[in-house]
C-alpha cells in the first residue's frame, strides 16, 4: 500500500472520572519526527508511546496530544509535595550558607519548580493502560486516513503516467519523420551556399547533426523510469524518497529532450511532460 503523510484523527474515550481526549496530527517531513503534549500524570508514558509510533510509521511530522478532562476534580486539585518543597528550601538554606549571603524562591517561583507540585493519588496502571489503548486506536485511525489518501495519489500519479506515456508515443512516432524533414532543410541550405563543399565531409556532419538531435535515448530512458514508478507504486511501503528521486531522473531526460527539440511539436511535448513531472513531484512530496 501507498500512504500519504497528511493525516489526522481524534478520539475520546469516557472513564470513571472523566473523560480522556486523544488528537494524532502528521505532515509531510524527511524524516519521522514524533512530538508529544502529554499532562503531568502521563509524562511517564512518552517514550513508550515514542516507540508506538516508531514502529508504526515510517516517515512525516506527527503531532501527538493527550487531554485529561476530569469530572471529579481528580486532575485539577493542587496538591504540593511538601517532602520535596522541605527539601528544596533545606538546598536553598545550605547554598546562603555557602555563599554566605540570603538567597529566597518566591511562593511563585517555587510553584514553577519542576516536581513541586505532585499529582493526586490515582490507579496509575489503570490510567496507563487506558491512554496506550486509546493512543493505538487514534494511530490506527491515523494510519487508515494516511492509506485512503496514498490510494487516491497513487491514482493521480498513475494518471500522469498515462498522459506522459501517451507523449512519448506521439513524440516517437512523429520522429523519423521529424529527422527527415530536419536532413532535407539542412541540404537544402548547405546547397544555396556559393562554395563547393566536399561530399563525404558533409555527409559526415549530416549524420553528426542526426545524432545531435535524435531523441530515441532520452525517450527510451523515459518509458524505462516510467515503468519503475509503477513498479515502486504497486510494491507500496516507505517510498515517497525513491519516488522523489524517480521524478529528478524523469525530469532530467525532459530538459535533455527540450534541449534537442528542432521542432515546435517537441519542444512543447518536452514542456508538456515537465508539468506533469512537476505535478507528480509535488504529490510524491506528501508520499511516506
């Protein structure tokens, strides 16, 4: 399967004292970059859930956000943990005595202290085990979005594909003709010069100036990355950098093809298969 980068779900599961509120948003990015807004009482569980999404996901932004919402007042009682507020105050008394002068921490100062301030007593194990279970069903519906929205690029870079396969086809078949009017425009001025021109060397330059603009190659090179991209797209998986590459490789036999165009019908299939080399680019940006 194909899967898009741009995805989003969101899930709220009830419980006993409240109401757990769980959002997974991701983006197009290089590399898999996971971050986390979780409360106090779940800090512990980051670097588990980390891992979730390592496993799960390959590449993109993703954006992770856990809610407690509690109906009891369970998670909105302040409470202070006095045995570490004591220890902080004995750390700041033994520090004036060091440095022989008064220091003090304002009641707001000592609030923002990390730790200061703990948690009320919950089931811990049953909170966690709750906020895994609902996290894997929201990335779950993540990654079901990200395989609906890498179905339908699929079938948009699938359509480029014909439109360009249908260019080359045009292209290679108006060729010969192309070469041969080319050769006789070539004669036909070369014998309106006024000096003699020696028979074998001009030949010799006609069949240079052939192999000069002669397109086969590029158009060969053309089908063959053409037919890759498709391959790539029916394998599926982590794909969008080889894709991305393909669309470089694509892209450079087009200006190849530009810049031998002597013809106005090629010159404009080449502009023709940039465009739609630039549209697949853009979607492919979007591809895991």
């Amino acid at each position: 399967m194909i899967y898009s980068m741009t995805a989003f779900a969101r899930e709220q599961q009830h419980l006993p004292w409240g109401t757990m509120i769980c959002e997974i948003r991701s983006v197009n990015q290089r590399h898999l970059d996971p971050s986390f807004k979780l409360p106090d009482a779940l800090k512990e569980l980051e670097i588990p859930l980390r891992e979730i999404v390592r496993k799960r996901l390959g590449r993109g932004k993703v954006e992770c956000a856990v809610r407690l919402n509690s109906e009891t007042g369970e998670f909105t009682t302040m409470q202070i943990n006095t045995e570490f507020a004591a220890q902080l105050h004995q750390a700041i008394q033994d520090l004036s005595r060091i440095f022989e002068a008064p220091l003090s921490l304002s009641a707001l100062d000592l609030l923002k202290w990390p730790g200061i301030m703990q948690d009320p007593e919950v089931d811990r194990q049953a909170l966690n085990s709750a906020t895994v279970s609902l996290f894997t069903r929201v990335l779950d519906h993540l990654i079901d979005m990200r395989m609906r929205e890498g179905g339908e690029l699929k079938e948009l870079i699938l359509g480029k594909l014909i439109e360009i396969d249908r260019i080359i086809v045009v292209i290679r078949t108006r060729m010969p003709e192309i070469l041969k009017n080319h050769r006789l425009q070539l004669i036909a001025k070369l014998n309106g010069l006024a000096q003699e021109l020696d028979n074998s060397r001009l030949e010799q330059e006609m069949v240079y100036l052939a192999q000069k603009v002669d397109v086969e190659e590029e158009l060969d090179r053309l089908s063959t990355h053409i037919e890759e991209v498709k391959r790539v797209l029916a394998t599926g998986g982590t794909v969008g950098r080889r894709l991305d590459f393909l669309m470089q490789e694509l892209n450079r036999e087009a200006n190849t093809l530009s810049s031998k165009a002597v013809v106005s019908d090629t010159s404009l299939g080449a502009v023709d298969l940039k465009v739609l080399i630039e549209q697949m680019r853009e979607q492919i940006q979007n591809i895991e």
